[in-house]
C-alpha cells in the first residue's frame, strides 16, 4: 500500500514537531511548510530536539501568500494536511493584531482554499482553541458552549474555526477542528507561561537568575501534554465523518499551583522568587479555562495520559540539562 502523505504547517512549532514525530512513526512521508527567515539553518532546533529533522520534507512557504500555499499543495498531494501555523502567542496579539488577523485567521482560509481548488480530497485539520470560549458562558467548556474570545488571537481563531465549518458544510470537504485547551511540553516557546516558570526555576536553582517576574497568577488553566495532543489532531483525520472536539483533561489549575509543582520539584520556595509585575497583566484576561472532553473520548477513545505534575517536572528537568551544557 502507497505511503499515507501529510502535510504540516507550523512544523517548527510545539505541536508541529510532535506530530511529525508521531506521523513518521505511523509510516507517513511527512512534509512541512516552513517560512524563510534570516535564521535559516536553526528554524528545525525542534525537529533536531527530537531526531527527525532529517526525515521531514520542508517547502518554503508562508500563510499569507496564498501562492506558496498552492504550490505546496500541488507539488506534495497530501492525503492530510494539518493547519498547525499562526501568531500564537495571545498577549502578542493586542501588538500585533493585524499580522494576527493575516497568520491566525486569514491564514487558515487560504489553506482550506488551496485545499479546495487543489487537493479536494485531502482531509484538514484546523488548530482551533479555547481561547474561543474566552469570557467563560459555562463551568465547563464543550463543543456546544457558546463562544466569546477575549484577544485579537481568539477572534482570529474563532473565524478559521467557523471557516473550517463552513467549508465542510458548503463544500463537503473532511475538515475537523480541535479545539484544544493549553498543551505544553519542554519544546514550549519560552514566552508561554509553564515553560517561562520551568526555565526560571532553573535558572534560579543553577544561580543563573535570582527572580521570576510573572503577570497574573491567579488565573486557571486546563494544562495537558503535547504529546498527547497531538494524538487526537491524527485520531480526528482517521473517522469516516469530519467533526469539531474538545482535548482537555478536565482538570484546572491556578497558574500559582503550576509554579509550587516547579519550584518543589527542585526544593525551592516560590515565595522566594516570583514577583509580580503589573506590565505582564493582559488588557482583557481570559480568567479560568476547564474543558470537558467526554465527546473525544467517547468517539476518538481519546484521553489526556499525561498529568500535569509529571509534566512539569519534565519540563524543569529539561531546562536544567539544556542550560547545564549552555553554562
Ligand atoms: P507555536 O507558536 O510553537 O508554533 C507556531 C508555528 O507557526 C511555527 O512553526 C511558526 O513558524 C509558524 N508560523 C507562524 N507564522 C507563520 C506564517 N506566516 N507562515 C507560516 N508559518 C508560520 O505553536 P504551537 O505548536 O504551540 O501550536 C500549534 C497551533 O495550535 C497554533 O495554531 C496554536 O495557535 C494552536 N493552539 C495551541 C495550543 C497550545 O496550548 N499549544 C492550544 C490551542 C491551539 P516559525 O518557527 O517560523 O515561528
Ligand atoms: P495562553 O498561554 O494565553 O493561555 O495561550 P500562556 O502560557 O501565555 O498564558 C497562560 C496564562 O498565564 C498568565 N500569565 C502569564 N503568561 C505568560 N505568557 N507570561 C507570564 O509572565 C504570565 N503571568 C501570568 C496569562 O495571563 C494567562 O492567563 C496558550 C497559547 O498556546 C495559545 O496559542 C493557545 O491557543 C492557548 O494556550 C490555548
């Protein structure tokens, strides 16, 4: 039987080095859109990280030219692709709110176009967020809770998300959303709050660093692994009927809980280090997140392996390898 090919974008991401990882264990030829920068060379650290760099096919492309989409597509005919790609980082999104709108939103519907004109057939997968739900309408967020985004990137979102409805409704194409709640793991970009906190903690443990400097901790989340994640982005392009989830653990934690679970892990006091810094503070917070993922696991039999703890732990014992080697 001829290899299953998928195509990534946003393969230099988090998300998108996992699942490459995953796919290229699965069989799949795996192609990924990567945009040039004048760091060529260093652009696949991740796929380094993870000893697949070599094994992946990389297009020089970018979401906002709907060109390279086209030829990318017409030159892999990929029986998958994932739309992984897009100005992720939220409180760079009130900086940046028109790139964002560009990457985040417009982006998505220029892929489902270079889908549709090109690769009909190919299924999709759209990395939808709970950052949609926003100002919270219910304790528990599911597939049927209304939405009400509190950034530009949860607005952005939130239209490639009913663009991938839509085009599945008008023109019958195998598009599915996931709309994950937060995933991390030690390949996180350090501006995200988890692998902000494991890379202070240790720096502080090292002697490299004093203080952690955070916004707001009293906020929840609902943390789970990428690795776990991005199991269920493949698990949705494996059913007969395109669909929207939810990916969650169903359990939420205050950012300040998160940081005890780093700075316990190596014996020290958080109240010894964070301080608080009102500039981190965002211009409208999303406050508390709790997804409910009762549908993934009743038609993926998908759930969340990995706890937080043990996350964590392996994230601050990442970083402590990463900057012994760099010290
Ligand atoms: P990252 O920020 O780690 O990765 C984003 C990727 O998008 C990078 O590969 C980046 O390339 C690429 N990219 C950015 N702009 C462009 C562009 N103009 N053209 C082409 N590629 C571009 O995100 P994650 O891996 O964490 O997340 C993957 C997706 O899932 C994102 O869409 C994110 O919004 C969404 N998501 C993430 C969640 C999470 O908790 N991680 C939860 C829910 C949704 P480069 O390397 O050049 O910067
Ligand atoms: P989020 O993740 O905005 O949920 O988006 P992030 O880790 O940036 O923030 C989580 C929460 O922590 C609070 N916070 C801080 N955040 C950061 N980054 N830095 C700080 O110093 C800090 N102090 C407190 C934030 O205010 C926020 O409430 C992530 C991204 O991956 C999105 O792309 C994705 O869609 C969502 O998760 C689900």
């Amino acid at each position: 039987m001829a290899k299953k090919r998928a195509l990534i974008t946003g393969i230099t991401g988090q998300d998108g080095a996992y699942l490459a990882q995953l796919l290229l264990e699965k069989g799949y030829d795996v192609f990924g859109v990567v945009r040039r920068s004048s760091h060529a060379g260093v652009f696949d650290h991740r796929l380094k990280w993870l000893g697949i760099a070599s094994d992946v096919q990389i297009f020089d492309g970018n979401l906002t030219d709907l060109s390279s989409l086209l030829r990318i597509v017409e030159e892999t005919t990929p029986d998958e692709v994932y739309n992984l790609a897009a100005q992720s980082f939220v409180a760079a999104s009130w900086q940046q709110p028109l790139l964002t709108g560009q990457v985040t939103g417009l982006g998505a519907a220029a892929v489902l176009e270079s889908i549709r004109t090109r690769q009909p057939q190919a299924r999709f997968y759209q990395a939808s967020t709970s950052e949609m739900f926003g100002l919270i309408q219910e304790p528990m967020q599911s597939e049927t809770t209304p939405f009400y985004p509190r950034s530009p990137y949860g607005i952005a979102k939130l239209y490639a998300h009913w663009m991938t409805v839509n085009y599945r409704e008008s023109f019958g194409l195998h598009a599915s959303s996931g709309i994950l709640f937060n995933h991390e793991s030690p390949l996180r970009g350090t501006e995200f709050v988890t692998r902000k906190v494991t890379d202070g903690v240790a720096r502080i443990k090292l002697g490299l660093a004093k203080e952690l400097r955070l916004g707001n901790i009293d906020v929840k989340r609902d943390w789970g692994h990428a690795k776990d994640y991005v199991r269920a982005m493949w698990l949705m392009l494996q059913q007969e009927t395109p669909d929207d989830y939810v990916i969650a653990t169903g359990r939420t934690t205050t950012v300040r809980d998160m940081c005890a679970i780093a700075f316990d892990h190596v014996g020290l006091n958080p109240d010894d280090h964070i301080v608080i810094d009102p500039a981190l503070f965002r211009p409208a917070e999303v406050e508390v997140l709790l997804g409910n993922p009762g549908k993934a696991k009743r038609v993926l039999g998908w759930s969340a392996e990995i706890p937080l703890e043990t996350m964590i732990r392996e994230m601050v014992d990442a970083d402590l390898a990463r900057l012994r080697v760099a010290v």
